[in-house]
C-alpha cells in the first residue's frame, strides 16, 4: 500500500522538485498539488491524501489556518509542515492548529521521506531545529513580546506582516472589517508600536518574517 500525498509549496520549481524526488520512493505516489492556501484545502477535500505536506507560508490562506480548515473537515489527514521559517511563533502555532510534523526547507529528501513515513504511520516528526525551538519554549520562562498575544491575535499579526489588507483578513477569518481592526489595535498596544512598518520589524526580529 502506497502513501498518498499532496505536496503544496507556491514557488513551482521547489514544487515540482519535490513531487520528482518523493515519486522516486516505490512507498509514497504524490496524488495531487497545490500553490496556494485555497487550492490546499480544496484539494485536499476532492482528492483525501494520506499526508499533505505543507509549505507554511503560502498566498490567501498561511499554513496555520489551512492545517486547522483541514483538520476541521478531516481530522484523519496527517499534515506535514515544511518552512524555512523555524523561530516562533510559527512552530508553536502549527502545532496547535493540528499538524504531525515540522521539517525546515533544508531538510535532505531522505530524512523528508522519513518524515512523511512517521507521520502517516500516526507518529510525530519535527527536524532538529524545530524539536529545539518547542523545547526552549518548555523550559525557558522567559517570554518573547509575541507571546503575549491570543492565538487569533497572532493569525491577524501573520497576515498582516504578510501584507494582508484589513478586508482580505476579515473575509478569510469570517469576520466583519471593524472586528479586524479591533485585533489590530490589541496587537498594537501589547505590542508598543504604531504602525505597521514598526509591527514588521518586530515580526522580522523574532522570525516571523523572512527577511531576505
């Protein structure tokens, strides 16, 4: 019995290198793709893979929100999370929102395979950078500015920071534009800043953002 995947990432050649790599492995048969959030959860609805694997920050709908629009229709579909993005919030996030594994992009194809294997045989997997970010959030009392955002407050700051306008966050959260800004304003007063310019360079210090 072969494992079923989608291989959702918006930048087609790491796509498509992906999908050539893993179909190499006589275990694993790539049934499906994707290059953007929507197209993530809709085939994922039509097609029902064994695992998705993930890239965490793609175009109309983040990795967060796609995992938890999946889990809500199928709980039983394993997600694997694949991002160069390792600091937080981000693996913390994932994690909550329901996914069985967090690989970074530099990952080797082997211990990627690994990874899908592990998961859709029910386990958990998270690539040393990751296992070591959960950690330290364990064990280190102190806390980053972030963390004293609400779970919604931090979706609305990563879509933002992901240049996000106020109506594209409300339509994809199923909330009204005033209730958006209500999040803005709390996150800007937790936060100190006061503009968004400011609320990026704070996503990019503590990694929430790429910054090259």
């Amino acid at each position: 019995m072969t494992i079923q995947v989608l291989v959702a990432d918006d930048h087609d050649l790491v796509r498509m290198g992906i999908v050539r790599m893993l179909d190499d492995d006589p275990e694993i048969q790539v049934i499906a793709e994707a290059n953007c959030g929507e197209t993530t959860i809709s085939r994922t609805k039509q097609c029902k893979p064994d695992v998705v694997l993930l890239d965490v920050n793609m175009p109309n709908v983040n990795g967060v929100e796609a995992t938890k629009r999946i889990k809500q229709f199928d709980n039983n579909i394993k997600i694997l999370a694949v991002s160069s993005l390792s600091a937080e919030p981000y693996p913390s996030l994932l994690l909550k929102a329901g996914v069985s594994g967090y690989i970074t992009k530099g990952t080797p194809i082997d211990e990627m395979i690994k990874a899908i294997k592990k998961v859709y045989g029910g386990g958990n997997y998270f690539s040393h950078e990751i296992a070591d970010v959960l950690a330290k959030n364990v064990l280190d009392d102190h806390k980053n500015p972030l963390d004293s955002l609400s779970e919604r407050e931090k979706q609305v700051l990563i879509m933002v920071v992901n240049c996000q306008s106020t109506q594209e966050i409300a339509d994809q959260l199923f909330v009204s534009v005033k209730t958006v800004n209500t999040y803005r304003y709390r996150i800007f007063e937790k936060l100190g800043v006061d503009s968004d310019v400011k609320l990026t360079h704070l996503a990019m210090r503590y990694g929430l953002i790429q910054t090259g």
